[in-house]
C-alpha cells in the first residue's frame, strides 16, 4: 500500500554464478557497509560492487508477508 517496511529480510542470488550475496558477505567478498539486506526505517536495502546480471530474490516481512521475483 505505499507504506515503508522496516526490518524486512532480503535475499538475493545470482541467477548465473548461483551465489547468494549472504554467501559473499559471509566469505568477505562484499564489504559489510557495500550490502544492506535488511530494511532500514525508510524501507530501503540497498548493494554495491555486486556481480551484473540476473538475481532471484525474495523478501520476508514477517507477518506482513512474503515476496519474490527476479531482477
């Protein structure tokens, strides 16, 4: 409805290399400061410096639901 979420989780994988970003962060390939999977007050999650291409992802806002796609 427009409404900001905060504290929703996002997850993204690579559609090719089939790598989650989770899976860089954790083997420092990514920058703790360069990924945001978890909504901020206004919403917003946000990457840098990850690989272009395709990306499934979903998003899970607790009892306000579930999302997914791919970009």
């Amino acid at each position: 409805a427009g409404a900001s979420v905060a504290g929703a989780v996002l997850a993204l994988v690579h559609a090719e290399l089939e790598e989650s970003v989770e899976a860089w962060l954790a083997a420092d390939l990514l920058a703790p400061q360069d990924a945001r999977l978890v909504t901020d007050e206004a919403g917003r999650a946000w990457l840098h410096g990850v690989p272009h291409g395709r990306y499934r992802w979903t998003i899970d806002a607790g009892s306000l639901g579930r999302g997914s796609g791919e970009l």
